[in-house]
C-alpha cells in the first residue's frame, strides 16, 4: 500500500515537471501573478496575485495548459475534557483525555485546460490521524478520499459555471479556505447537516455534488452565486437542494472562490452578504458581514460575524420531509481579531450559539416536551487563541482555548449547565 502510494505521488510530480517543461517560459512577474491560482485553499488575494482578469491566459493560439501542485497539513497537539464531544452529567467526563494527530492532510491540484477553462481536485483524509477509536485502538491508517473535484468555465466576468463536488454554504463561513482560517478550524454550527454521508444533507465534509453558476456585477463588488446540488438523495427522486447568495464588497472586491477568513492586511475589505438553502421541505436563510481593515500602525483587525434560521419544516410524514432531522434554530457566529504586522502575531476570540427553538412536530422524544428538547439540543461555544505567522499562510502556528457549554440533563429532574474545555496547538504549512 505505501509503495504503491508513493509510487503514485512520483508519477503525478513526474506529469508535473512533463507538463511545465512543455509550457513556454513566462516572465517572473507572470509567474508569480499565476503561481497557486487554481489551489482554491489559499486565496489569490491574500498572498498577493493578481486578480482573476490580469491573469487572463495569452491569445488562444498561444495558449498553453498549466499545472499546479500543492499540499496542505494540519498536526495538532490537543488536551480535551471528556465530555466535550459528549456531554454527560457523570465527574469522569471532566477528565482530560491528551494526544497528538494529523487533522488535515490535503494533496491539491489544479490547472488551466483552456483559455477560459480550468480545474482543481483536493484529497483528504476522512478521520484525523494518531486519535483512539474506541476499543483500545488508535487510528494509524487512512487511505485519502476525495474532497474536491471542480471544472470551471468562465464565459465572461459576469457568468461562470463550476460544476463537481465543492463546498457548499449560504454564508462565508461555510465557503472559507482551509488554508486561510483564523481560527483553527470552522464554526461548530456551520456543518453539523451537511458533513458526514449520515448527516441529514448528506454532504462530504461540507462539500456537495453539483453545478454553481457565479458571476459579478457594479465593478465586481457585486458577487452572486446560485447552485443546484444533489443534496439528501434516500431514492434518486428527492428535489434537488437550491443554494444562493449574494455579496456586496464596499471597498476591495474579492473575486476567490473559497473566502479567507482573515486577510493579514492585505488589501480594505468590507462585506455584507444574504443567502438561502433550500431542499424539500427544508430552509436556511442567513446573513453575513466581513470586514478586514487597517487599524493603527500596528496592524488590522479582522471580524467575521453572522446570523442563520433554519428548520427541517412542520410535516414528519412528508415524503421528503427533515422535520425529525434538523429542529428549528437559530445560530449566531462571531469571530474578532487583531493582526500585530511587525511580530507577525494575531489574538482573537470568538463566540458561537445554537438557539433551538423546535416546533411540537419536530420533538422525537416521546414524552418529552419542546422546552425539554430545546435545552437539551442547545448549546454555546466561546473561547480564544493566538497565532503566530511564521510566513503568512504558508506556515503558521495556533494556540486556541475553546469551552462548549451545555444544558445537562440531571438523574433527579431539570438540567444543569456543563462546560468542557478544549486546547489545541496546531501548525499549519502548506508548499504550492
């Protein structure tokens, strides 16, 4: 298996060098307006490429296809309460549980095939590295699976289709680079009906099988985007999931396809969005506002916050009904933090709330009532880190203390609230 693996990785940089040999030299500005274009982990904006239209490729006669390799991985050290995955009103569950694991291991290519046409494909593995399984066992072998697989064409400036598995959110969160997070990972509530294959949307790690049509407008502050994707699909009959959005860039227009979730000071940014998620009888509709400044000499501030109601719809016997699958709620999301520019450092913290608030038909405990049920399914997530920029994206580590705070179900009646505690030292590096 290893060596059939690394046989495979010799062939594919084998096609890589093949390839680039092929392409006629480029200019060094060139080269590096388009190095990482189509690696949608780390978005152009931030690591200083040119826009999408100033690295149109040449005449079509002179055209030649590129290619781009990349890797993403993130390696943590983590100490844990045990009941912070699993609340329970037991003392034991207060106990740290410790390790070390490979989170994110991510092969990435991508390239441009025509003039006006390109592609990227992304591996991962699909459970983290060196964590304990239950039973005494330690996972230790992970084969990749596949996480993105996109083709993009670009009719004009104001009208592109990319179709394939991509990620798939109505808010910024739920479309924000891997590779460009400033917290160590996405908000607890953004995935939660779409990450897994049992997940009540059936995703893929946030990801979904479709087609997106995405184009902009008012000298490209204007951003849309509408998509059709598969969805919960229980017998090949099921409506097709619809999700929108609609973006305005006050200051500097951001054309990436997957967002970055804070911008180290590179360019003004100032973004108010709305969108929708739709499937059957299921809805999401949310709003959010993204805004990346100067703030002093120091440095900039960057404060991603947004707002989500959702709700799997009132009818359990409806043949496409998620009514028994996602109770109606509200989620609440904000992240702030401040780039310190000369010692490459940036604080942050950030909160998040799940407000359930599920209709009678959506309660599937028997005998309990929708209060009952809303306190148990509710719960907060706060906490803070610090990162330390050793080159900007490409390699970076982060401190973050994370609570998530329950309501406890107690032997005696009524509920108690819990918190458990999370700390994670990750580092990051990603080579393109």
């Amino acid at each position: 298996m290893k060596t059939h693996f690394f046989s495979t990785c010799l062939l594919i940089a084998g096609c890589v060098g093949t390839l680039y040999a092929a392409v006629p030299e480029n200019t060094e500005k060139e080269r590096k307006a388009r190095k990482g274009e189509h690696l949608r982990e780390i978005p152009n904006s931030v690591i200083g490429n040119a826009s999408p239209e100033e690295t149109t490729a040449p005449e079509e006669e002179d055209f030649k296809p590129t290619l781009q390799f990349g890797a993403l991985m993130h390696m943590y050290a983590y100490g844990e309460q045990a009941g912070y995955n699993a609340p329970s009103s037991q003392s034991a569950a207060k106990d740290w549980n410790k390790g070390f694991s490979i989170y994110r291991a991510r092969f990435l290519l991508g390239g441009q095939l025509t003039k006006k046409g390109s592609f990227f494909i992304e591996t991962e593995v699909p459970t983290p590295v060196g964590i304990q399984l239950g039973g005494g066992e330690k996972n230790v072998k992970v084969a990749p699976v596949l996480l993105d697989a996109q083709y993009e064409h670009v009719f004009s400036n104001a009208f592109q289709v990319i179709a394939g598995m991509q990620l798939v959110s109505n808010n910024r969160n739920g479309l924000q680079a891997a590779g460009s997070l400033m917290a160590n990972d996405f908000t607890y509530f953004q995935y939660p009906y779409n990450m897994w294959s049992d997940s009540p949307l059936q995703g893929n790690f946030g990801r979904d099988l479709g087609i997106n049509l995405r184009g902009f407008a008012a000298k490209d502050r204007l951003e849309y985007r509408l998509g059709a994707f598969t969805g919960r699909n229980l017998d090949g009959q099921a409506p097709l999931r619809i999700v929108g959005r609609a973006a305005y860039n006050f200051l500097d227009p951001e054309k990436d396809f997957y967002y970055a979730g804070t911008k180290l000071g590179a360019g003004k940014t100032v973004a108010l969005a709305t969108g929708f998620d739709i499937q059957g009888r299921y809805h999401n509709l949310s709003a959010d506002l993204f805004a990346d400044l100067p703030a002093g000499a120091a440095g900039s501030l960057t404060l991603n916050t947004a707002f989500q109601y959702m709700s799997g719809g009132s009818d359990p016997n409806s043949r496409y009904s998620f009514a028994h699958l996602i109770p109606q709620q509200t989620v609440q999301f904000l992240e702030l933090g401040y780039y310190f520019k000369a010692p490459r450092l940036q604080p942050y913290i950030r909160f998040e709330n799940q407000a359930v608030k599920a209709l009678r038909e959506q309660v599937t405990s028997g005998g309990i009532t929708e209060a009952e049920f809303n306190k148990f399914n509710s719960s907060t997530v706060y906490g803070g880190g610090l990162n330390y920029f050793f080159d900007g994206y490409k390699t970076n580590l982060r401190l973050s203390y994370t609570v998530r705070q329950y309501n406890v179900p107690q032997a005696a009646g009524g509920f108690s609230k819990e918190s458990f505690g999370q700390i994670w030292t990750q580092l990051q590096f990603f080579i393109f």
